[in-house]
C-alpha cells in the first residue's frame, strides 16, 4: 500500500493503534474525540466521513490516523470514553457516603439530566443499536451498553441482597439491562431535555425498588414453605 496516498477516509492503517490507551489519552486525540462524538451524535455515524472529523478537529489526516486506525476505531473510542465519562459524572453528583437504598435512589435522580448533558453519546447508542447489517457497529454499542448494566447493577445489587434477595447479582443484572432499555427510550421519547426526560424516567425507581421487593418477598416465601411443610411420605406399593 502506498501510505502516501493515503486519503481521509481510507479505512485502515496497519501500523496505527486501534485506540489510544484509555487512561493515557493525548491531547490531540482528546480533540479528534469530542469532534468525533459531536459528529457521530448530530449526522450519525455512516454520515461522518474521516475528513469531517479532520476539519470539525482542525487537525491533519495524519494526526488522526497516528491515533486510530480506522473510522470504527474512533467509534469505539468515542463510546468507551463517553460510557466512562456519564458514570464519573454520575458518580461525583450522587457522592461516595450514601447507604445503598439511597445511593440507587440518588443515581435514578440524577441520571435524567446527565443523559441530558451527555446526549450524543445516547444518540449514538440508540442509532447504532438500530443498524442490523453493521455486525461492527451493533457490536460496539453492545458493549458499551453492557458495561452500563454492569456498572449499574453494581449499584443495586448490595440493596437486593439486603432485601433477602436469593441471587442479587443475577436480580440486579436483569434489573440494570431494563434500567437501560427503559432510560434509552425515555430519551428518545423526551428529546433529550431533561425536563421531559425527569418526567418520563420518574417511575423508573419504583418499578427497579418494587421488583426487588417482589423477588424478595417470593424467595421468603419459598423458604418458609419449604420449612413448615411436612415431609411427603412415600405412598404404600
């Protein structure tokens, strides 16, 4: 390959890194990133072509590709740092002192104006989770949502397990990849303000508090059955 021909928006480049180490970002490629997720966010993603990003970052093709080495490698990028950034922002606005029953609660308080704040990041989520002939693309925005449940269930799984749940983690698992399906929509349905967005995820809470309480309840009641009941004799031959 002649890489001195090399065009904006040439796909690959086998020298490059897929993407910057996450915890030692470069200035530079900090700005490819926040024109990229602009970009991604405003046009969508099959929209955006490589020299968009170079002329939105004011940098070189060759900066870019010194970073990624391909348009679906700033994506990812862009969705990892975006991913971490929400839950930091999340993290700092619901503080580390909390009990668990009123941290969670905190967190779905808070969450509708950071979506606000972080709406391209949701759009490009919702945008790539809807592209069924882009493996890559839907790859992508799998993981990130994962790593949103993940995350999320850490927050409530210690609160189910106080409950008397019987498997928090898994309850709570369940719980946060519903959490994302719902928040998802309300965004959707709200625009992104975050006045609409407090309105429609305000039940939010409640149905994760109630199913938790459910469960609870059940397994309690499981056990107590399995307790009083007496044993069942064998019937005669």
């Amino acid at each position: 390959m002649n890489l001195g021909s090399r065009t904006a928006d040439s796909p690959e480049r086998p020298t490059a890194r897929s993407t910057p180490d996450r915890d030692r970002i470069s200035p530079s490629a900090e700005v490819i990133l926040d024109a990229a997720e602009a970009l991604f966010g405003q046009r969508g993603y099959a929209a955006t072509s490589v020299a968009a990003i170079c002329t939105a970052s004011a940098l070189p093709v060759g900066s870019i590709y010194h970073h990624f080495a391909a348009k679906s490698a700033i994506l990812s990028a862009v969705l990892d740092r975006a991913a971490r950034r929400f839950f930091a922002e999340l993290d700092d606005a619901v503080g580390a002192q909390l009990e668990p029953e009123p941290r969670m609660r905190k967190y779905f308080e808070q969450a509708p104006n950071l979506m606000a704040r972080n709406a391209n990041y949701f759009r490009i989520i919702a945008a790539a989770l809807q592209q069924d002939g882009d493996e890559q693309l839907l790859s992508f925005a799998r993981q990130s949502t994962d790593a949103a449940g993940t995350t999320l269930a850490a927050v409530m799984e210690p609160v189910a397990a106080a409950a008397g749940v019987r498997d928090p983690a898994t309850l709570s698992l369940d719980l946060a990849q519903m959490t994302n399906s719902y928040a998802l929509g309300a965004a959707i349905i709200a625009g992104y303000d975050a006045q609409r967005l407090r309105k429609g995820m305000a039940p939010l809470y409640e149905i994760v508090r109630g199913a938790i309480d459910k469960a609870a309840e059940q397994w309690d009641g499981a056990a107590t059955d399995r307790v009083t009941s007496p044993p069942t004799r064998p019937r005669p031959k």
